[in-house]
C-alpha cells in the first residue's frame, strides 16, 4: 500500500508496470541522448597516443549511407499474374 496526503492508496499491478515502463523508457532516452551527443562530438576524429614507445592510432568516421541530394524512393513490386 502506499500513503499518499494521508490518506492510504493501494498500489495496482499496472500502476507499478507504467512506472516500471517509464523509468526504462527514460533510462533508454538518455543514453541514446548522450550517445548521440558523443559520437557527434568525436565524429571524424583520429587519436593518436605514444606511449613507451608504441603508437597507437585510432578514427571514428560515421557517414550517411545515402548520397545527399538524392531521393530515395520505395518502388512496389508488380504481380505479373494480375497485369
């Protein structure tokens, strides 16, 4: 039961799944927000680090995979026995 103003509620089966449901939402939200915010930050970035001798390189590069400027267009395929 939850005590909510004094008085007492119960709490429902749903209730706890819509606020189960949102929190994961929200969590979901967010790191999809901070992905996006990093991967836009070190998009296009090499870094290199020497260290005791060794080089290491790394790159991030994320590009479009549709050329811009060009419309993509969804074409519905043909059912050659009702033509």
């Amino acid at each position: 039961m939850m005590v909510r103003n004094g008085a007492r509620e119960k709490t429902t089966k749903s209730n706890r799944m819509d606020q189960t449901s949102t929190g994961i939402l929200a969590i979901i939200g967010v790191v999809v927000s901070v992905g996006g915010s990093i991967i836009a930050v070190i998009n296009h970035q090499r870094v290199r680090s020497n260290c005791c001798g060794k080089e290491i390189s790394a790159s991030l590069d994320i590009e479009r995979t549709t050329p811009p400027g060009e419309k993509l267009e969804i074409k519905v395929p043909v059912d050659k026995s009702t033509a």
